[in-house]
C-alpha cells in the first residue's frame, strides 16, 4: 500500500507535467486493497489512454471521445492488474496516437521529465507514450503502458531516460487497444530497467516467456527449410 500512496502523491505533485488524462487514485486503492487480500504486491503502473479500462474515461487524447466509458478491460492491462497492478490513471498522449512530441493531445501537452522550466520553457517528452515514459521517470508508476507503431514507446523512452520494449507482434494481444495502423501496433513496455521491462511483459504476455520462446523456437524448427 506504501507504494500506491508514493506513487499517487508524486502524481498530484507533479500535475504540471501533464501527465495525466483522468486520475483513478481511488481505483488504484482499491486495486491495492484486493491484492493484497490475494497475497500480492501491489505496484502502481499507468496507463496509455487508448487502452479500455472498464467504467473509466478512453478519449485518445481527443475531444471526439471525451466523455466515451469503455465496457470492458484491455487483455494486457487485466494481466497486469491480475499480478497486483494498481492504475494510478491514464497517461496523456498525441491524439489517436498520430504525433512524436505528446503535445498534439486535446488536453494539452506533456512536459518532459527533465524539463527545469515547467512554466516558460519546456522540453517534450516523445512520442506519442509520451505520458506514460513521464509517468515511469517522475516516479507515478513503476510500469507504463503504451503503444507503439514506429516508436510511439521506444522515441519517449529514450527522451527521458528510461527503457522502451517494443514486443514482437503477436506477443500482447491488443484486444482493447485503439491503434493507429492495425497491422503495425502493438503494446508496449515504458520502465527504468530492462528487467522490469522483461518481467513485465511476461506477465502481460499471453504464455510465460519461456513457453513462448520454445514455441518459436520450434517453429522455426519447422519452418527451417523454407528459410535461406
């Protein structure tokens, strides 16, 4: 629980980033409470706001779909609260992920963790996860999740300092995702280590990683005469 409360007071603190689109604090608490009934660490993670979160706000950064409730949960985001993920709120973002900077949003820009001027002279942070990677470096969350379709992850990661996993396509299932071209996007993984980034997509992935590898493995087994 001590880290939910660290998380969600950096997050009111730090409300002039432009981090987030809608807070679930109460939400995060809850998530919180129930994990820890099940004998799970609850850790805090945010939430890219084209992912549905079932009863909260999914705009895409968009007056379009201000006000739209999605009525259900993203897989990769269910995984997650399924191993004591606890949504401190969803992350702000270029507006149907279509932008580099997360500074296109209809809800305002995200400023960079490493800007030293919030209020005159700002730096953007990437994108279009830009919220989410700000989210990850100011301490919000421990695990954001974004998208990405050509570096929509991996282009804020590196803007502030952080790791961005870009998964094989197929690896997360994007059941509740808005993409912004289907045969490209993906979920994706913003944390501070590379470990954390692999962990997590384990437990977002659709078979432990292990079984995953060995199913690849064998399938390009198969496939090998086919391949030159």
């Amino acid at each position: 629980m001590q880290r939910i409360e660290a998380a969600i007071e950096c997050a009111v603190k730090s409300r002039k980033y432009g981090v987030l689109i809608t807070e679930t604090f109460d939400l995060a608490r809850s998530q919180a409470q129930s994990a820890v009934s099940k004998g799970l660490t609850p850790f805090p993670v945010v939430v890219k706001d084209c992912f549905a979160v079932e009863g909260y706000k999914m705009t895409c950064a968009s007056k379009m779909l201000e006000n739209y409730v999605p009525p259900y949960t993203a897989t990769v985001v269910q995984r997650l609260l399924d191993k004591g993920g606890c949504i401190i709120g969803k992350a702000n973002m270029d507006e149907f992920c279509m932008g580099t900077s997360s500074v296109l949003g209809h809800f305002g820009p995200v400023k960079s963790a490493l800007t030293e001027d919030v209020a005159d002279d700002w730096l953007v942070p990437g994108g279009s996860s830009g919220g989410s990677a700000v989210a990850v470096q100011l301490g919000i969350a421990e695990i954001g999740i974004g998208s990405d379709t050509g570096g929509s992850s991996r282009n804020p990661a590196a803007f502030n300092g952080i790791f961005g996993l870009k998964p094989t396509y197929g690896v997360l299932s994007r059941h509740g995702l808005v993409p912004l071209v289907n045969s490209l996007d993906v979920p994706s993984i913003l944390a501070k280590s590379a470990t954390s980034c692999w962990k997590s997509l384990g437990m977002c992935s659709y078979l432990p990683l292990a079984t995953t590898l060995s199913w690849f493995l064998h399938l390009l087994f198969c496939l090998r005469k086919y391949i030159k």
